[in-house]
C-alpha cells in the first residue's frame, strides 16, 4: 500500500484549526517537522477549540508533519505568480527534496523554475549513471557473424564484389534515442539559466551532463516523448521520466500551475516568499521603465548603496527597498510592503530615510486590499517639504496594465 499524505489546502496568511492530536503526540511533544519549524513559515498558538495555525509569507508545498502537508497558496491568480516572478530577481534555491504533483493549468511557469525541476532529476541520473544498452546498427565492410545474405547479394556479390559483405552489429553504449532527447534537454536548459555565481552548481551539472552525452546525437522531443523513459532499467525511469516531462513542460506540451493535483506533473517542491518576490517584482518594473527617463532605481538592501540615517555616524545605515537617482543625486525612496495595511512601524521607517536623505518623495507600494480602490493616495507633508503617497497596486487582475498605471502615477511624482 502506498502511503499517502493528508494535504491541506490554505491560503497565505490564513488561519485554520487544527485538532491538537494532529500536530503534539501524547507526550505533548510537538509532531511539526523541525525544518519546517526552521523556515518560520507558520505560526503556532493554542486556543481553546485546538491549536490556530497561522500561514506566514511563504507559499508552496509544505510538509508540516510526518502525515499532513500544507499547500500553501497565494491570494491572487496563479497567471500573476509565474508573471512576478518571471520579472522578479529569484534564484528558485529555496527548494525542498520532496517531489509534489503540481495541477494541469494552462499557465506558462518560468523557465528558470524549470531549470531548477530539470538539474533536480538529472543530478540523479548522473549519480546512478545514463542509462545503457544493446542497439542494433547497420554494418557494411569485411565479414563480421550475422551477415544479412539478401543485402549482401543485392549490393555486393550481383556487382562482382566477392568481399565486402553487409549485415547489422550490436553495440552496448548510452547512444539511445531517450538520451538523444536527453542532450536536446541539457542543451535547452544550459542556454536558460544565468551566468550568475548561485547558478554555477547547475551550470556545471548540465555541462557533465553534457560532456557524458558526447557521443550521442541530439534528437528533438515531440509530444508524448515522456514514454522513452519507459525503455530504460527499471531503476532508471522514474527519473528519466521527470527529466523529459520537465522538457516538455518547457516545450509547452506540458502545462502546470501552482496548485496541487495527485495525477498532476511531479516537480521539486518550491517555496517562494511573496515579500522577497513582490518587492524585486516592483524593483525590476520600475527599473526597467525608468531607463527611458534616465532615472537610476537601486536596490537600498544592497550594502554598497546604503545610505547614513546621521549626518556624523555610521552606526545605523538606511535601507529603502528602492532609491530612484537622477543625476546622482537621490528624488525619491520606497518602501515595498507585502501586507495588507501600512503600519506605524513602516511609516516611521520611511519619514526617517526621506528625511536622512534629504529628498522631496517618499511612496509606500503595497498590494489593494479588498474595499479599497487601486491608486495613488498623498497622505501628507513634513517640515522639510517632503511629500508622503501611497500607492496600491491591483495584482488580482492584469499585471501589466496594473504595472502601468503604477509607473505613470509614481514616475509623475519625481518629475514635478
């Protein structure tokens, strides 16, 4: 009997009950898995129907105990995950050894997620080694056993050729069509992912990959290429079989969304922090609009670009998630929020960077809750002159056109 797991599905940020025999045993020790505990993604309290437990800022399949997984799902549209984090600045590493079903959705997953699902089963191909065999191919030369009469007469002794003689030959070697397709893979994927230190891993996966597939001629896929797997050692195809179906996801004969479905397509387990994600996703927009006008956006978080809260000290170093420059010199900051309300905390971070920098523009970004109208919103001035906006940005319907309007709005502001 297979075993299988009781999923849960819930969405970020959500509250669910669970009885507390589920997750403590009878000792009162506690049955959550110590590296989910190690990635905070939930947050336990004891109530009185049972224990409350609250999903945090990440998303994905997560298994909680020896028994339950967590499908951990965004608010908004699947479509608008795959298209943030196309834009947004990820590596996919925050990646679990557990292979999870992902639901048949007509969505386009990025490629570099994909990357990551493809080096995942072809490092176990590697480690066990390509798989291998007898293949049969034709010879024509001197006698060999196994000598094909009809052919040998036809070409050769009807034209007066006494010696030569043709027949077929076995060979025992990896040079099968699956690896054919194989190669093609390594080969697509090798041009996918970036020249990027946290890549070098992979980079040098597909290149051994490679390197044992040098005798083997690429072949193209075509659909339902996913059965060569089946004619590889047992041992072999369920590995093989991932590879070419991560293929063909890339290929788009495939087509997967973040949900979970038990006969979905099977991929590594990947979890994403929708605050790294939304803040690099609206970095990499405005920076990428912002070249026409000649405005730089920088990355406050990097160490290089951190900026002085005091005027004679050094000690507590500013860190807004984006600067736009003009001319080296600092029109406006950012701050990024994933959360549904701007809180005191977050008000008084960005009052204290604007003022330190010395600049006339300071924006809050954040998703548009439920009940409140996407836009552009002033909330106020302070002494020095500088103007205080929030911006919310609808990522419940179409990105682009939403990621539009929130640079024309915002873009406005550091012309005046």
């Amino acid at each position: 009997m297979v075993w299988a797991p009781r999923v849960v599905e819930i969405e970020e940020r959500e509250n669910r009950i669970f009885p507390r025999e589920d997750l403590f045993d009878s000792a009162g020790y506690s049955l959550v898995l110590p590296e989910t505990r190690a990635l905070s993604a939930v947050e336990l309290k004891d109530v009185r129907e049972g224990v409350n437990l609250r999903a945090l800022g990440l998303i994905g399949y997560l298994p909680l105990t020896g028994q339950i997984v967590l499908n951990l799902r965004p608010k908004f549209p699947v479509k608008n995950l795959w298209r943030m984090l196309a834009i947004a600045d990820n590596n996919y590493d925050r990646m679990l050894p557990v292979l999870r079903s992902y639901e048949q959705a007509r969505e386009i997953p990025p490629h570099q997620l994909l990357a990551r699902g493809f080096c995942y089963y072809l490092r176990a191909i590697m480690n066990m080694g390509l798989a291998r065999s007898y293949y049969r191919e034709p010879y024509t030369g001197f006698y060999k056993p196994k000598v094909d009469f009809s052919r040998t007469v036809a070409r050769h002794l009807s034209r007066g050729d006494d010696l030569t003689i043709s027949g077929d030959v076995f060979g025992f070697s990896a040079n099968l069509p699956v690896n054919a397709v194989l190669k093609s893979a390594c080969l697509a994927f090798l041009r996918l992912i970036p020249r990027d230190p946290k890549w070098l891993t992979e980079r040098k996966l597909l290149l051994e990959g490679l390197n044992s597939l040098h005798r083997v001629r690429s072949s193209a896929m075509l659909v339902g290429g996913e059965a060569l797997a089946n004619t590889v050692p047992r041992w072999l195809q369920d590995h093989y079989h991932g590879a070419l179906s991560v293929y063909a996801m890339l290929l788009g004969y495939t087509d997967i969304g973040f949900g979970y479905e038990a006969q979905g397509s099977k991929m590594p387990s990947f979890l994403f922090s929708l605050d790294e994600v939304f803040e690099s996703f609206v970095r990499n927009v405005f920076r990428t609009a912002s070249r026409e006008r000649k405005v730089a956006v920088l990355d406050g978080n990097n160490p290089k670009h951190h900026g002085r809260l005091f005027l004679d000290s050094n000690r507590f170093p500013t860190k807004p998630d984006l600067i736009f420059h003009r001319k080296k010199a600092v029109i406006g900051l950012a701050e990024v929020k994933y959360k549904p309300e701007i809180k005191e905390h977050d008000r008084y971070q960005l009052l204290s960077h604007v003022l330190a920098a010395q600049c006339k523009i300071g924006v809050w970004i954040s998703p548009r809750t439920a009940g409140r109208a996407e836009g552009l919103e002033y909330i106020g001035s302070v002494a020095t002159g500088a103007k205080f906006y929030h911006y919310q940005i609808d990522i419940g319907n179409d990105l682009d056109k939403a990621s539009a309007a929130m640079i024309e709005q915002v873009t406005a502001l550091l012309n005046d």
